[in-house]
C-alpha cells in the first residue's frame, strides 16, 4: 500500500497550510480504494442499527412514564450519532472510492463544518449530562429538576455553539480543479494565518479537551463517593459508570481526530497519512461504540432491549400459529361443521345456534306412550 497526494498548492505564497475535506484524496493503491469503503460501510451499518435500538427503547420509557433527564441526553446523544454515520461517513465513503471530489461545492463548504457540529455537540452533551438527574421520574412531574424547558433550552445552546465554532471550516472550504478532476480543500489564506493560529488552539482546547476532562473528573469523584458511602452502589451510581465510561471511550476515540486537525495548522509539517485515515476511522467507530456501552452497562437499555427481542418473537410465533391453525382448518367441510356445532352445544356458557336449540327444546320432554310405538315399521320387519 503507498499513500501518495499531491499538495504542490501549499508550496504557494498566499496559502498558509493545505488540508483536504471530506476525506484524504489523490490517493494511490487500490487497496485503499476498497478497503476504506468497506470499513466505512460496516461501522455505518452496525452503528445505525444500534443507534436506532436505543432510540427506541428510549422513547419507549418516555411514553411509559419511565423517562429522566439523563435519558433524554443521551437520546440526544444517539440521534446526534445516528446522524454522523448516515450523513458523514458516506461522504468519506464515496471519496475514498473515488480519489476525487464528485459531490459538488455545497457538500464541499458544508460536510466538515457539519461534522465538526456534530462532534462539539456530542462532547458538551456528555458535559451537560453533569448536571442533570440520573433517577427516573414521571412524565407527569413539574418542578426545577425535571423541566423540559430547561432541557430544550440547553440542547438549543449546545447546538448553537457546535455550529458556530467549526464555521471557519465552511470559510476555507473550495473546490480545485486537478488535471481532469476537482479536488476538495481548506485554504486559509496569509492575511488570515495570525488570528486563525489563536483561533485554532482556543478552538480544540474549549469544545474538546476542557469538556472531556471535566466530564471525566466529574463523574470518577461522583462514582468514588458513591461506591465509597454505600455498601451497594445505587441505580445513581450504575448510571454514573455508564457515562463515565462514555465520556472515556469518546475522550481516547476522539484524541487522534483532533490532534490531526491541530498538527495540520499548526505544525510545521503533516501528519501521515496513514494516521489521518486512522483518526477518521475512530471518529465513526466512536458513534457505533456509544450504543454498545449503552447496551451492555445500563440497566434500563438492557432491559427494553430484551422487551422489544420478546415482543418480536412473539408476534413472529404468533404469526406462525395462526397459519398453523388455517391449515389445519383446511379439508372435510362436513367435519368442520361437526366440530363447530359440537363445541358450541357442549359449552353451557356459550350460545348455541338457533336451529339447534329449537331442535332440542322441542325434544327434551318427550314423553313416550307404550300404546305407541315410534317406530312402528320395526315392529312390521319383525312379525313378518
């Protein structure tokens, strides 16, 4: 495998640092072509589905009146995944397989910028998931520490800044041409290199690195005092491992991404390229892992997990009962009857046809004369 790309634009007087978007290009090797794409797919998939899984057992405690606050983060937290593997990582895909940028110059200016949205906006949820409460309330509670105001307030915030912060991203953005193809890259020109190097070391440090540690220490003394002051640990303090291992695996997953970013505008040289696909391959797998921790950790997504596989096999057995009995049914039409009529007479609770009833109402005190036979041609058979 040989990564080789052409950056010969860097070498230019009025551009301070070069960088592709949407995804390493001008790429030489047919293995990357296939098995990049491959690999992007298979996180893609894997994660969507569970991503989707715990949606739904989400809204399904908050239809039920099991919901709470921290559920309704990481609802978000799972919708915010779900959209980074289905919009984001396709667009690595296809630009992976193709070397080139074929997808036009709006997705060129928007996908980092949406990416980089869409990652700020994951590490300030699991950053607000500190201040919320952990224990279950009803969908009926009102009060200062259940309030979906409050809670649609600060999910509106946290976007409003995820999307305000990577906007440079959308600035630099532009499409060039490269012999009989276009290439997408980030130029940031001269004039702009000393506010954007401030910009570009405040930018990482504020939405990633001071969010992740707070996150961490947060919830390692929280799960330290609990564990400590209580002979079992309470459903609080499960809940805390859970996000405390969250706020681990995105901190260590995310780590490569954002040290690849600062290197490119900030070192004076590049990372390899090598590492720079590594550190995208980890951003995905990211927002595929964030559903197996939920899983496999919390109690209550463990638990609906395994309501919705009943509640799926059981309409499956029952479908397949149901065509059972229809065949059954199938065959001597007279017996059919038989059996119906059969079982209707022999329940006294039930009703009974009409016609059979009648019949046995008018039979059932027949008194009998000896003087008269009913069956009179037995009795002719016999003296013959």
């Amino acid at each position: 495998m040989q990564f080789l790309c052409n950056c010969t634009r860097s070498e230019t007087q009025n551009v301070s640092f070069f960088d592709f978007v949407g995804g390493v290009q001008l790429l030489r090797g047919e293995d990357v072509r296939t098995v990049m794409p491959v690999i992007l797919i298979g996180i893609c998939v894997s994660g969507a589905v569970g991503n989707l899984l715990v949606l739904l057992i989400f809204i399904r405690d908050f239809r039920s009146g099991k919901g709470s606050e921290i559920k309704a983060f990481l609802t978000s937290l799972a919708s915010t995944d779900l959209v980074i593997l289905l919009l984001c990582a396709p667009v690595r895909a296809v630009t992976y397989y193709k070397q080139t940028w074929i997808m036009g110059s709006f997705v060129c200016r928007t996908t980092d910028w949406f990416q980089h949205s869409c990652v700020v906006a994951k590490t300030l949820i699991l950053a607000v998931t500190t201040r919320s409460k952990h224990t279950l309330v009803s969908s009926t509670t009102t009060g200062p520490f259940y309030s979906p105001t409050w809670i649609h307030g600060a999910l509106a915030f946290i976007w409003i800044v995820s999307m305000m912060f990577p906007i440079p991203q959308m600035l630099f953005a532009t499409l060039l041409p490269h012999g009989n193809d276009i290439i997408c890259v980030s130029e940031m020109p001269v004039c702009a290199s000393d506010f954007m190097n401030l910009f570009y070391k405040v930018y990482p440090t504020v939405t990633f690195v001071v969010p992740v540690i707070f996150t961490l220490a947060y919830y390692t003394k929280t799960l330290h005092a609990a564990v400590n002051n209580a002979p079992s640990p309470l459903h609080q303090s499960k809940v805390t491992l859970v996000l405390l291992c969250l706020s681990g695996a995105l901190g260590l997953m995310l780590l490569p991404e954002w040290g690849t970013f600062t290197w490119i505008r900030l070192g004076n040289n590049k990372p390899p390229v090598g590492f720079i696909i590594f550190a995208q391959v980890l951003l995905y797998a990211c927002s595929a892992v964030s559903p197996v921790i939920l899983m496999t950790m919390y109690d209550d997504v463990r638990q609906g997990l395994i309501a919705i596989w009943f509640i799926a096999t059981c309409r499956a057995s029952k479908h397949i009962s149901s065509n059972n009995k229809c065949l059954k049914t199938e065959g001597n039409g007279a017996e059919v009857g038989a059996n119906a009529v059969a079982n209707a007479v022999s329940k006294p609770g039930d009703k009974t046809f009409p016609d059979v009833e009648h019949f046995w109402t008018g039979r059932r005190n027949t008194h009998v004369e000896e003087e008269q036979d009913p069956v009179p041609w037995e009795r002719e058979e016999k003296m013959m």
